[in-house]
C-alpha cells in the first residue's frame, strides 16, 4: 500500500471517528433532554390527566377514613382538591387528583420514589426537610400543643419538664425534636402514628400527647375525656410538598393557593373543617 493511499485511508478513518463522537454526543444530549421532559412532574400531569397526592388517612380533620367512602377526607384532602383544580385551570388542561394514603415516615419517600406527585400531609416546613423536598408557600398556620386528659394538673410545657414526666409523640415528627428542647428533664415515647399515640394517652402510657395543635383539636372535638391545654409553644407551619427540583410543579402549586386565598375558597374551607371546633377559633387562622 502506498503512502499516499496509506494517508487517505487514515484521513477517511479520522472523519468516521468524528462523525461517530459527534452523533454519540448528540444522542447523549438527546436522551438528556428526553430524561428532563420524562422527569417534568408537570408535564407528566398534564400527559396523564392525573395530579397524585399523598394525604393522611389517620390524621382528624386533616386526612381520615371515611367508614362511608373508604376514602381519606379532610382539610389537606380538601385543599389538595382545590389545588389541583386550579392548576388545572392555570395550565388549560383537565386534572383530576388522585390520593395515596401516606404516613409520617413514608410520605417522603413516596415523593421521592415518584409513587405521587404532591404531599398535603399536615408535613411541618423544616430546613432538614427542605433539603430533600420543595415546599409550596406556608398553607397552614400550625403549632405545637400539648393533649391532656381532663382533670389532668399539666397546663403548659414547662409541667413536664420534670424526670418522672413522659410525654407521647409520633414517630417522624418534628414534635418529638422541640418537645425534648421545651422539656429535656421528660421521658419522650414515639408511636407509629397519631391514633395510636392517642390510644396511648388513653389508656395512661404518658402524661400528654404532643403534636401540631390542630391535629389535637381533632382528637378533643371527638372525645370529651380530653383537653388541649398550654396553647402553641411553638410556630410551625404546614406546607405542600413536591419532588426536589420540581420548580415548574412548585410553581404552579404556589399559584393556585394564592387564588384559593383570594376567591374565598380557603377560607371556606377553613371555616368547614376547624368551625365547630370548642376552644378553636377557626378565624385566627386566617391570619
């Protein structure tokens, strides 16, 4: 072979080489593009026509089972509703929700496993959590509070800082956190969830049960042997939330709770769930 014909086939070789690094670049960025598109939670929703929310199913007033639905219905059910019918009107496109009962320990996960979309989960915004998650605006304006039964000497926070003091909350809380900084002295003991903490107050395993005052509004509007007692001792507010990263979903979430607001639909919502509420006056928290 001669030389020349040696430089030909070399050259030839060189510009398959960059034709083929060239395409492979431009199938890599492709794929990339296609993966971002795939993993637009928005967009996704606006494809399949369906917004899925994790709610609480064990949560009164907030997400519970209905013996007459079997569905959870609440407060955070109502409002991821009217979110999504909202977003479906910013976006033109027809949404319905769809919701997966969640728990305090998996609803993270569950967002994060792409298994829904949104949380509305009376989930307290944290610096911890918003490390791993996108929060909507503050939704609700919760605090921490203290359950007792009646008659029981415990009024305030400071009662229980004592050693033979045990205080009750639920696991994956960020109760449990603030309960052992406002009283370090207490025992503290984490149940599953919110019902089973409550059973645990019945039946005397503590002295209260600790958890967002509202939450604890739910369990006194049904039982008359307790009380909520001490006021808020701390400022903790509830917002939705999305997979991290998910700007354009957060966006639209925002959105559509600012209208909610302002048509009078949050407020009637409000006024719905935490109205007839004894000792709750439903309008404070409007503010």
């Amino acid at each position: 072979m001669s030389k020349l014909h040696e430089r030909r086939v070399g050259l030839v070789a060189s510009i398959v080489l960059v034709v083929v690094l060239v395409g492979g670049i431009a199938l890599g960025l492709n794929h990339q593009k296609s993966q971002a598109r795939n993993n637009d939670s928005l967009e996704t929703i606006k494809t399949t026509h369906v917004m899925r929310w994790g709610v609480k199913s064990d949560t009164r007033l907030f997400g519970l089972i209905s013996p007459k639905t079997g569905q959870s219905e609440g407060f955070d059910v109502d409002v991821a509703r009217a979110v999504t019918e909202q977003i479906a009107k910013q976006t033109g496109t027809k949404i319905k929700p769809e919701f997966t009962p969640v728990t305090t320990s998996s609803k993270i996960q569950l967002l994060k496993n792409n298994q829904v979309d949104a949380v509305a989960a009376s989930m307290t915004i944290t610096p911890e959590r918003a490390k791993v998650v996108d929060f909507s605006k503050p939704y609700f304006p919760a605090g921490q509070s203290l359950l007792v039964k009646k008659g029981s000497p415990i009024k305030s926070i400071k009662d229980l800082n004592r050693p033979d003091a045990t205080i009750i909350g639920v696991m994956g809380t960020t109760a449990l956190q603030t309960t052992k900084q406002f009283a370090p002295k207490a025992k503290v003991i984490a149940m599953p969830d919110n019902s089973q903490a409550f059973s645990a107050l019945q039946s005397g395993q503590g002295d209260a049960m600790t958890t967002d005052n509202a939450i604890l509004y739910g369990f006194s509007s049904q039982s008359p042997n307790v009380q909520v007692v001490g006021g808020t001792f701390t400022n903790q507010p509830y917002g939705l939330a999305v997979n991290k990263g998910q700007t354009r979903l957060q966006r639209e979430v925002d959105q559509a709770l600012v209208t909610i607001r302002q048509n009078g639909t949050y407020e009637r919502l409000i006024k719905k769930w935490f109205g007839n509420i004894p000792g709750l006056d439903w309008r404070e928290l409007l503010k």
